[in-house]
C-alpha cells in the first residue's frame, strides 16, 4: 500500500478509509488492552497517534515496539475523540523496520539538554527541535533563492579552493596533498609551494565575495550561496569554522541601493518563515519560553514570533560609525564601566555588546551601521573623501548583533591599488580582481548574510552550534 506522509495525513477527514504511514515512534503508552503510539515522520513537527488494540498477534510486536523504532503501519482513518489531533490511525498491521534497544538508544521521551544532544548530533534530527531547525533552515533556503530570482539575480557558484585570501584576515585553512610529514623545501627553506597539487598556495574561501564581483561586473546582479571556512579560534556562540553565506553583488548600486536590498531580503524571508514554518515557530516559542522561565523578566527575549513581527513592522535605524560612537561613549554601560570592552575613542572596533546594546537598548529595532573607519574594515571598500572612512555597512539585529556585513566597493583602480599595498594584499594573487578595475569599471556594491546567524535568529535559539547540522568548531569535527 502506497505510503501517505504524516503531514498530508493530518489534513484528511476521509475517516473509514484504509491508509499506510512510516516513521519513527516518539511515545508508546497504554493499558492492557489498547496501546497508543506516537509516531513521526519529519513530514511535520506533529505526531500521528496510533490506537493499537492488543491482540495475541500485536503482543509479540508491541513488546518490541519502544521509542526509536522504525514503523510500517497500516490502519483505518479515524476521527479522534481525543484532545490535540483531530485524526488517528487505529492500525490492523504493524511491521517493525528497525528495533531501537531501549537500554542503548539514547533518546528517551524527556527532555535532553543541547549540551547532550550536541555529543548525539548523529540522532538529534529525531527531536522536535532540530527537526524543526532542519525544516526552517530549507525553508529559509528555498525563500532566498526565491528572492533573487524573483528580482533577476543569477545565482553564481564561487569557488571553494582559492588562492586568494578575500578579507585579507589570514583565518583560512590550508588545502595542501604535500607529506605533512615530510615537507619539500625551496632554497629559502621554506615550503616549496611549486611541488603541492596546484603548483602554489591554496586555502579554503573565506567569501565568495571576490568571484561575485567578476561576475556582477557582466551579469550586472549576482549572488553566492556557499559555504565559507574561517579558522579563527573564536569559541562564541556566533561563530563556526564552517558556515554558509548568501552574498549578492549588484553593478550600478551604492552603498543606500545596498542597504535597501538587505533590509528588502531579510523582511522577505522573515515574511516568508512566518507564512510558511508556522508549526515549527510556534513550538520554538514554546521552547524558548520554557527555557527562559526561570529568568527575571528584563532579562527574557521578547517572544519569538512578536520578535520577527517586530522586524518587519520597523524601518532599520541607518547611522553612522561615528554617531554609534558617540551614543555608545555616553551609555550607562560605558561610563559605568559595564562593557567587556569600554569604548574611550573613535576608530574601536565594535564588539558584539556594543552592537547589542545600539540595537536592543537604545534604538530597539534593527540598527545599519555605515562609514566605519577604513582601518578595522577589508582593503576593498570604498574609500570616502574625508580619508578616514570606508563605506562600509553592517545590518545589527537583536540578539545576535551583526548578522550582515556589506559595502559599496572601490572601483577606482588607484585608489584600491593604493590600498591593497598599504594593507600588504599580494598583488599577484589578486591581479585579476585589480584589472576588472580596468576594464569597464563602474560603482557597485554587495554584502554577506550569515546563514546560521538568520537561522539563529528566526529560531531564538542560543548558540550556533544548534542552527547548523553538524557544526565545525575548535576542536570539534566529530560527525
Ligand atoms: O562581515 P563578513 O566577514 O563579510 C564578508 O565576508 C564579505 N565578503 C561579505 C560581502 O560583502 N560579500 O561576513 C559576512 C557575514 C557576517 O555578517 C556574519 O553574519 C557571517 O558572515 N559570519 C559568520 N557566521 C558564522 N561564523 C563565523 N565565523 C562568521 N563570520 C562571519
Ligand atoms: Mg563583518
């Protein structure tokens, strides 16, 4: 009998009819003569409840029956007189697919911490919670590329091995198939490059951002979807070593063009979760609420689905770097000495507390910074008259502080040549990037969006490490 999913299921009223579900069983609970099982499918966030009268032929399988087990169930559509589902299944036969040994399968009907479920990454799909995660996290990935194709944006695949390093931090992971053990060396002693696979070299993408530009600058509006690697040893709840950025470019655009594409693509998804991920919201919610129930109520976040309305309701703050300062010198937090890092001076870079206190303090909606000073930012922003600044724009969200970094970009060949040697950019790593400069050059501009950092945010979850399936940390690539 062919197989209806759970989710589909769900919204039949058919009753009487015969009808064949697979999944996983959640609960099993019951008395002598009848048994209830919860079974799930990942379809939905919901169960199917199975009624199962016992009989000597259901005996021998309900024994074996525990949470965890793999299930083909045939049985009656029935309506539920039962409270929280309006449909069961009141099976007639039951083939087990998979045992799941309760003294070994480590998930049990109770509530398991994040920290565990971290160390059983392999199973944690099976919970409410991270499949919910896994559904928004596709949702969110189908509305993106929804976005940019509903508005003519080609999507671009940027490389993953490069040469090049694209923010100019030096945070890549190397990719080399030379004898770690055995290392040739050139005449200055050095690791001889020219032998390794690509004959120089090479690293993982920091950002697909470099590529995106080549390709804006023909395509006129691109965008990256990939994912990035960055080997900086920040153990934060904001940082992976391995996440996934969008990154669009657009030609003829300014840094303002810039900003209203950001603030358009993030209230489309934000829309988009909140029409389509309702049942998944609603339990995070839940979640949240639950597990914020013990703090004292200035310290709780604003409800999930109010925290996402709120987002779209509000036009994002735009100021300058230099205004930031300027309010942030004159917070309590900062002359109360209260900040991490106190700010006593124009040209600080700003920290994740700073950001969050713009954003959920002081203005309370989301804050676009511009103008940062060219020192703190990449060698490839647009440079402004006054010498000091770059234009430059980070999208701050409640929560996770800066969740997209952009700028309008130097198309001056000078001007970035200048800089690249100032900031000591090897040229010959990055000379076709310099002459797109020269040929046909125009204004344009693009920005990053951190996946996981959207994801955590819709979510309301508190670590990154929870928003990515399997996350690449310091010391942790365990699955
Ligand atoms: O600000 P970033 O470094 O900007 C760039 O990479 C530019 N090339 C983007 C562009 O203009 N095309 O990174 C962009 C975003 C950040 O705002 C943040 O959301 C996310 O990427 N991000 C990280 N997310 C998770 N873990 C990390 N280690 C991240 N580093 C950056
Ligand atoms: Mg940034």
């Amino acid at each position: 009998m062919k197989r209806t999913e759970i989710k589909d299921l769900l919204e039949r009223a058919d009753f009487g009819s015969k009808v064949n579900v697979k999944g996983w069983v959640r609960t099993k609970r019951g008395s002598k003569n009848v048994s209830f099982i919860a079974l799930n499918d990942g379809s939905t966030i919901k169960n199917v409840q199975l009624v199962v009268e016992m009989s000597p032929a259901m005996e021998p399988l309900l024994e074996k029956i525990h949470t965890g087990a793999a299930l083909s169930v045939t049985g009656d559509l029935t309506e539920s007189m039962g409270s929280g589902q309006k449909v069961e299944v009141h099976a007639t036969d039951i083939e087990i697919l998979g045992v799941a040994n309760p003294n070994d399968y480590p998930l049990q009907p109770k509530k398991h911490s994040l920290e565990f479920l971290r160390e059983k990454a392999h199973l944690r799909y099976r919970t409410n919670t991270f499949s919910a995660i896994a559904r928004i996290r596709h949702a969110m990935i189908f509305a993106i590329h929804k976005f940019f194709n509903d508005r003519g944006f080609y999507n671009i695949h940027s490389p993953i091995i490069t040469g090049s390093d694209a923010e100019g931090a030096g945070e890549m992971f190397q990719v080399t198939t030379l004898d770690l053990n055995n290392i040739p060396k050139n005449e200055e002693g050095k690791a001889d490059f020219q032998t390794d696979f690509f004959g120089k070299a090479t690293n993982l993408t920091v950002s697909g951002q470099l590529e995106a530009e080549l390709a804006a600058l023909a395509l006129s509006k691109v965008y990256t979807f990939g994912p990035t690697f960055r080997a900086e040893n920040s153990n934060t709840t904001r940082h992976l070593a391995e996440f996934w950025m969008i990154e669009p470019e657009v030609a003829f655009c300014d840094i303002n063009d810039d900003m209203d594409l950001a603030e358009d693509m993030l209230k489309y998804v934000i829309r988009y979760a909140l029409d389509n991920c309702k049942d998944d919201l609603e339990f995070l919610s839940k979640r949240l609420l639950d597990e914020e129930k013990n703090k004292k109520a200035d310290e709780r976040s604003m409800e999930l689905i109010e925290k996402l309305n709120f987002v779209l309701d509000n036009d994002f703050e735009r100021i300058t770097y230099t205004e930031a300062i300027q309010i942030l010198r004159n917070s309590k937090p900062n002359k109360k000495k209260r900040f991490q890092f106190v700010i006593d001076g124009w040209g600080a870079d700003l920290q994740s507390e700073h950001e969050r206190y713009l954003v959920e303090k002081h203005f309370k909606k989301p804050v676009i910074l511009t103008d940062y000073p060219k020192e703190i930012k990449a060698f490839y922003m647009k440079q402004n008259d006054d010498g000091k600044t770059v234009r430059a724009m980070d999208v701050l969200f409640p929560q996770i502080g800066e969740i997209i970094g952009g700028s309008q970009r130097e198309e001056e060949y000078d001007k970035l040549a200048t800089r690249m040697k100032e900031m000591d950019i090897p040229e010959e790593s990055m000379w076709w990037y310099l002459e797109t400069r020269k040929f046909g050059t125009v204004p344009h501009a693009g920005f990053g969006l951190g996946f996981e950092r959207l994801i955590l945010f819709l979510t309301g979850m508190g670590n990154i490490r929870d928003v990515i399936p399997f996350p690449r940390t310091p010391l942790n690539c365990e699955f």
